[in-house]
C-alpha cells in the first residue's frame, strides 16, 4: 500500500529574493504614491459595433457611426485598449468594459492587432493587465452586466495557436470579472491520438489556443464570474502568486489541466488563495465546438496530464469553500506539493469522479464538511483512456501528507470510493497529527485492489500521532473500526457510486451521534447544526433546512419558481474551410445559428451580416432567421475573391445579431499558390531536449523523463526517421515509449523514457547523470538529465526506554528507501554495557522492513546502567545504520 502523488510534476524550490536598502523602498513607493496621484481612473468601452483607435475615443459605451474620427464611441475589439506587443491605451486604475459578443483573440482579429502576423502567431496576445495603484483602486476587465448577473458574458476565444488569451504576468491590484474564455477548436496540444491533436507545425494552425490565463509574480487579483473552458492545454497557468480570489469561476475541459500550478522555479505562491464556488470539471478532456460535448479524453500514461488543480512546490493559505472538482482525468484537487510554510482549509467542497484521487493535502489542513464519491474507475472506455490512468495513486479518495510539528484534520466529511482506501496518510513523525473527526466512511468493492474491499483508513509512518472520535466506518477493508466509532450500515438516501446521495434515512445511526466535542455550525449544504438531540455524524444534518431566500441569479421581482428570460448572444458555426482554389474563384460555406436564449424567452429575429476582405464579395442566402430557444438554422455564404489575391489563408466573419447582442463565427478562404520550384535539401542535427525527473526517489522506482525532439532538416527535404539511443548508469534501465520518431522538417515529436535504477545493488543515493541521443540521417544530438537517488534510513528502538533486570526486551530495527520498505536485510545490532563490553544481535527485516530482535536482560550479561545500541546493515554497497538507548534498572 502506497502514498503516491499522481502529478507528473517535479516540486520546484522557491526562489531567494535578495535583500534590498530600505531607503530605496522609501523612494520607490513614494514614485509610485506620486503617479497613482497623478492619474485619475478612466472607464474605456469594447463593444463588437465598434470603431478603431482612429475612429473611436474609447471613451463613449456607444457604436461607431461608420464615419469620422475620435468619435465618441466604442473601441470595436480588446485589441485596441492593449495591442499586442504594443502599449496599452489603458493605464493603471482604469476599467474597460467589454460589450456581449464573440472577440477572436490572434491572427485575423478585426483591429489592434497590427504587430501580429501568421509567422508568429503565438504572440497575438494582449499584453499584461497594467497593474492597479493599489488594492483600493485596481485595474478592472469587466464584461458589461458585471454587476447585474452577468447574463450574457462576452466570449475572448483564442484562434492560430495564441499562446494566452488573458495575461496577468506582473499584474498587481486588478480585478477581471463577467467573461466567457474559450476556443473555437475540439483539438487537445500534443494529444496522443492524431485525430485529436491539434497542428502546429505550420501556419494556419486552427482555431485553437492553448492556455486561457497565463500569470506569474502577480499580487492583490480577484477573478469572478468567468468560464474557462475548451482550451488545448489548460484553462489556467498560474503560479508565483500572492493573494489571489476567485469568485464563481469555472474552469472546465481543458485538454491537459485544470489549473497548472507549476510554471517553473518560481511557482510557488504565498499570501491568501481564495476559492469560493468554483467548478473544476473534465480537465483532460475537451469539448467540441460549438457543442461543448466532453471529448478525447486522455491522462498520464498516455501522455497527458490530467489533475483538475495541481501546483508545483508552494506556500500560501489556501482557502477554497463551496467549490466542486469533478470527472478530471487524474486528480480532483492537488495539494500535495504545499510547503508547510502556510495552510489549506477544504470547506463545503464536493469531490467527485476524479480518476486519480479526489483530494489531497499536505501539512496544516482542516478538510470539513465535504462529500466525496471516489469513483475513480468513471473514465473506464472513454476516450484515449488507458488501464493504468484508472485510480491513479491507489485512487484513494483523500491523501493527506503529513509534516514535522504540523495537523491534519478530517471533520463531519461524508466519503466513499472504489479505490485502495477512503483515507491515507503518508510521511510525517511523531510531531505530526491527524484528527480523523465525525466522518461518515462508507467502503466497497475495491477497483485499485481487486478481491478486497476498499480500506477505511491507512497510515504509512507508525509514529504519526492518530485521533479517532465519532466516526462511523462500514464495508472496510478487515472490519477496521476504530474505538469511539459506530462500525454499521449508515443508511444513506442512496449510497450508489453513480447516483451518490449522503442525505442520511430517518433511521440512519449518523444522526444525533457524532461526538459532541467536536462541532460545526453548519453542514455541507449551510444548513444549521445541531437539529434535534445532537451533531450528526458525516456532511449532511439531517432535517436541518438550508434558508432559502432568492435563488441565486433570480432578477428582482420575479416570483420564485418562476422561470425567467434571459438573453443570449447566438451562436454561430460555420462549415470547414474548402481545399485552396485560385484566386477569383467562388467558394460556398454552411452557416448554422443557434438561438442561445433561456428557455422562457419567445421567439427572437436573428439579423445575419458578413465581413470580408477589401475587394471580395460575401453574399448570404438569407439576411435573417426567426428562432425559438434552443432552436437551429442553417442558410449559406458565397465567399468571391479578388482576382489578384496572393497566395494564403483569408479569414472572414458571419454575424447574427438579436436583442441587441452579437455572435460572430470566423471562416477561412485558402487561396492557392503557384506551385514553386522544388526547394533543395539540407540535412541538419535534430535538436533534442530532456525535461522531468528532478524529485530524488528511492532504488528501483521507475521516473518518466519527456524526450522533445525537432527536426532542424531545411523545408525541402521530406520528412526524416529519428532514432532514439540513451547511454546510462551501470545496471540502469531505459524504454522509450515510441522510438523512432517520424518528423517532418521543422516539427517536434514527444515520448517518454522510463528510467529505473538497479535495485539494491552497487549504487549509492546521489545523482547519476545519463544521455539521450537523436540520430538521423548520420547526424546525432545529444541531452544530459539526471537521475536522483534518496539515502536509506535505518530507525532502531527499543519497545521501552528502562527495563528491570530479568525483563525482555524487543528491539526494533526499520530499514526504509524513500518511504518504502526494504524487505529481507539483514540488520546487525550491537549493545554496549556500561563496561564498553558488547553483546552481538542480528535479524532480518521483514514485508514491513521491521527486523525484531528479542533479549532477556539477565541479572549476569546486563547490570544495572545505561546501554547503547548500534544497528546497522546495507542496501548493495550503501551501508545503512542507527542509534538509541535503554536502561536497565536494579
């Protein structure tokens, strides 16, 4: 049994910040006191019927009239209030609000974007957010309706590989609220199933991004109401942070992670994180545009990634309440990686469907009042999922790493689960606390450890400080029931895995018997506790009522239960662009558009218009539609170009506008070249880059290392064969995952190497550098890595620290390598009289790595005084030993 982090991640150490002069600081926070004075926060407006930084002030929520310059009217695009690679027409303490709509966010936007080009493509993004004055006074991105619900919150898609689409590198004092974040593409980066992966090998790449929010060494940021959702690596890229809040923010299906807290050397994070109802949903999947149907899922052992949240070595006091982690294709929430240096408080949380495990902590953390349905074998047959993705780590259902000095605390949690166990626990001393209090544990046929039942609770360091009270633990693994608990069926509404409800029965034991020393003012849902004789064991107290006052997003005066309209932009798709023709030719497409308003909403007209290129011609077949609901229409485009159009890809956009929102969809026209001469071939050296592996582990575990290589060959040659060779350490071992790699000139290629290292042998803990080699066509690149070895520890003692003469005592020898048991060692013990005499031990550890040695301390051999006991042993050629003492009395 096994505490093990499913993140493919190395924890990196924080970085050191130097000292710098205190004088200094006066005068930099008086400058930056003097230009906050100086600049009096301004309101910009976007709006989709906009003008350019020409036409329009900004300054005015009002269209452009279509003729004139610096009127006062709308900027017609993000672009125009911070251009990429550009400065911003914004500044520090301003706010832009942006207008309903659809804003392509890269190549082929409409304006503010005149230092992108299709080359260089991943640079099409907006520049940082210009950092607030002061917490007071903070830089706002807003879509209109922010403070009236957000009904209709204006979509940013990232389109032709844009590395970001919102970018908080640096920002400080900013609040970004009311969007939608997506793409428009149903392709995952680097998948690996070619259907699915997304190109980006050569321009255009597609309507794809790979990252919705991109920040780093960033301060005082609240995020709310925003959906990040669909993009081809992760919804949020985000680390080096100090004092963040989110708000309502869903992060949802996005192909590689959730939240990815590890942005390298300076991931780690301090001050307060807040999270208050958040979603994060089917990271390691995408969806389907414009559907949003969940697909191509995939994880770790297919290369993928797949945690909902999960960070690199931090700090920081991590708050998150009210939030769900579900159906992501490895863990829910991953914590394992925090420092110590702060705390993590889980309230109110729901976890469930995660195919690794559904939460996990580490150190100084209190998870309460949280339901958790471990189903980790959900993702079974969907997708690119393979066997080993399944309950990842054990697929135990809360993971809780336990540190020196620091506790643990599990309170009034209901949970359940198909993986090893309902709780683990792993490293720590005896400094180290959990407190298992009030939970309703409920196991069952285990997926992760087939022929037995899933275990209640296991803890993997004997010294750990254990606190059992009021628990009710059934169907576990052995009958553990520990004392204080209620070992029954605790009679829950429905205790399925797939249709889970923790609302206890009339007659369940949970109520009124949870130990009464321990209390919570309310339940899961916020509904009072107590309610009747006492505190009900688990989540939920049951007859308790949560107040329902006005439900969430119902606008003032509409009677409860009473459904309401709210408006919607529309929705539009348009068919794949065709293959490249020549220039002046006629090309039709298909254009589907969706009424997107709530079902209470009548019929809506759906004025249709077009946008095209100087000197082309785009007639639609029909100018408007009429559409319920929910209810679709296609009509068509003719799309002509100019005669003289040179060679590429053009894009041009359909618009539906009703009510007065708009939705837009971007097509493309391929114009064909004249084919060139064919160009010559020139060979070159791959280039190859290692990357992984950092974590020192124990003898023989297996570390996977990402193998990157690009083939530098010249555009004229064909693609090439790439064969990959490792040189390691004696005794080591190495698979690649795919080996050879077929590329074509100017693509990169992944795979993994598995590296072991011997077992037991020759080698010594440290680190041992190997090569990787890349051969084609009789050239070869060469990469160094490394992999790290931990020490063995060896731990002795004795079952008491003083004996009287005659007594027997047992000694405890313990031989672990990086947590693990070693198994079938010998230990040799020597105990020292007070004479400095010596009497000679030996034994042989056992499955636990335990050898235990027995002697009777007769009055002849061991007089009264103090003893010393030395044992040691060795691992190959790595000795291994330890120290203590006992005394022995008249």
């Amino acid at each position: 049994m096994l505490f093990v982090s499913s993140n493919e991640r190395a924890p990196r150490p924080a970085p050191r910040h130097r000292r710098v002069r205190f004088a200094w600081l006066l005068t930099a926070a008086a400058a930056l006191g003097a230009s906050a004075a100086a600049h009096a926060a301004n309101t910009w407006y976007v709006r989709a019927d906009g003008g350019n930084a020409s036409q329009c002030t900004g300054r005015s929520d009002a269209p452009y009239a279509g003729s004139g310059s610096q009127q006062a009217c709308a900027w017609n695009h993000p672009f125009v209030a911070l251009p990429p690679g550009g400065t911003p027409r914004i500044a520090g303490g301003d706010t832009l609000i942006i207008g309903p709509g659809s804003y392509r966010m890269g190549v082929g936007a409409p304006a503010g974007a005149e230092r992108c080009s299709a080359g260089s493509s991943w640079d099409c993004y907006m520049p940082p957010l210009p950092s607030g004055p002061s917490a007071e006074q903070p830089t706002r991105l807003l879509g209109r309706g922010h403070d009236s619900g957000c009904a209709a919150a204006p979509e940013l898609w990232g389109t032709e590989r844009a590395s970001m689409v919102l970018n908080l590198k640096g920002s400080n004092n900013v609040e970004v609220g009311c969007l939608e974040v997506t793409d428009h593409s149903a392709c995952i980066e680097a998948h690996s199933d070619g259907a699915a992966r997304c190109q980006r090998s050569s321009a255009p790449f597609g309507a794809w991004a790979p990252t919705g929010l991109y920040a780093t060494n960033s301060r005082n940021v609240k995020l709310r109401d925003i959906d990040i959702h669909g993009l081809a690596n992760q919804g949020i890229l985000a680390g080096g942070l100090t004092d963040w809040t989110l708000e309502r923010v869903k992060i949802r299906a996005n192909g590689w992670a959730g939240w990815n807290g590890d942005i390298g050397s300076s991931s780690s994070n301090s001050g307060q994180i807040l999270m208050r109802e958040v979603e994060i949903a089917w990271n390691g999947c995408t969806e389907k545009y414009p559907t949003r149907e969940i697909h191509a899922c995939w994880a770790q052992q297919a290369g993928g990634y797949g945690d909902g949240l999960g960070t690199a070595k931090t700090g920081g006091n991590w708050v998150i309440e009210d939030s769900m982690f579900h159906h992501n294709t490895s863990d829910g929430l991953d914590l394992l990686y925090a420092d110590g240096s702060g705390s993590i408080t889980v309230r109110r949380v729901h976890a469930e469907g995660n195919a690794g495990n559904q939460l996990k902590v580490n150190g100084k953390a209190v998870i309460e009042n949280s339901v958790v349905v471990g189903n980790c074998s959900y993702f079974n047959g969907m997708g690119g999922m393979v066997a080993g993705d399944h309950c990842r780590a054990q697929g135990n259902a809360i993971s809780a790493g336990m540190i020196k000095g620091q506790t643990t605390t599990l309170r009034y949690n209901t949970i359940t689960g198909e993986g090893d166990c309902l709780i683990i626990d792993g490293a720590g001393d005896a400094t180290s606390t959990l407190n298992v209090q009030n939970n309703a544990l409920l196991g069952r046929n285990s997926v992760a450890s087939a022929g037995r039942l899933t275990c209640g609770h296991y803890g993997e360091n004997g010294s750990v400080q254990r606190q059992f009270a009021g628990n009710l633990f059934y169907n576990v693994r052995s009958g553990q029931c520990p004392s204080g608990s209620i070992c029954s069926d605790p009679q829950l509404t429905d205790a399925g895995l797939a249709s889970f409800d923790p609302m206890p029965r009339a007659s369940s034991p949970l109520i009124d018997r949870a130990n009464q020393g321990v209390t919570l003012a309310t339940d899961h849902r916020g509904a009072p506790r107590p309610f009747g004789a006492g505190h009900d064991i688990g989540a939920i107290e049951y007859g308790s009522q949560v107040d329902p006052g006005t439900p969430p997003g119902t606008p003032p005066g509409t009677p409860p239960g009473q459904p309401s309209c709210e408006r919607r932009a529309p929705q539009l798709a348009i068919s794949a662009a065709p293959p490249a023709v020549a220039a002046g030719a006629t090309l039709t497409y298909s254009v589907t558009v969706t009424n997107r308003d709530s079902s209470a909403c009548a019929t809506s007209r759906i004025a249709l218009g077009r946008s095209v290129a100087d000197g082309w011609t785009g007639t639609l077949a029909r100018s408007s539609v009429d559409l319920a609901p929910g209810a679709s229409a296609s009509t068509g485009i003719d799309i002509t170009s100019a005669t003289g159009a040179a060679a590429g890809a053009y894009p041009f956009e359909v618009n539906g506008t009703s009510n007065g929102l708009t939705g837009r969809v971007t097509g493309t026209y391929n114009v064909a070249a004249t084919a060139p001469p064919p160009s010559s071939c020139t060979r070159a050296a791959p280039s190859l880059r290692i990357s992984g592996g950092t974590t020192p582990v124990g003898y023989g575990t297996p570390v996977a290392y990402s193998v990157e290589v690009t083939n530098r060959d010249s555009s004229g040659c064909a693609a090439t064969r790439i064969a990959l060779g490792s040189s390691l350490p004696q005794d080591f071992t190495g698979t690649f995952a795919t080996n050879p790699l077929q590329l074509a000139p100017g693509a990169s290629g992944r795979t993994t190497l598995t590296l072991v290292s011997p077992y037991y042998t020759w080698a010594a803990p440290g680190a041992y550098d190997f090569f990787v080699t890349a051969t084609a066509n009789g050239s070869q690149a060469r990469a160094r890595s490394t992999y790290s070895i931990v020490a063995p520890v060896l731990v002795v003692a004795s079952d008491k620290s003083s004996y009287r003469r005659g007594e027997s005592m047992t000694l405890t020898s313990r031989i672990t390598s990086a947590g693990k048991p070693v198994v079938g060692n010998a230990v040799r013990i020597t105990i020292t009289r007070p004479d400095r005499s010596t009497v000679r031990v030996s034994g042989t550890t056992d499955a636990s790595g335990t050898a235990r040695i027995r002697v009777t301390l007769n009055t002849r051999q061991y007089p009264p005084g103090t003893y010393s006991v030395y044992a040691d042993g060795s691992i190959g050629a790595t000795p291994v030993n330890g120290r203590s003492s006992f005394t022995v009395k008249k």
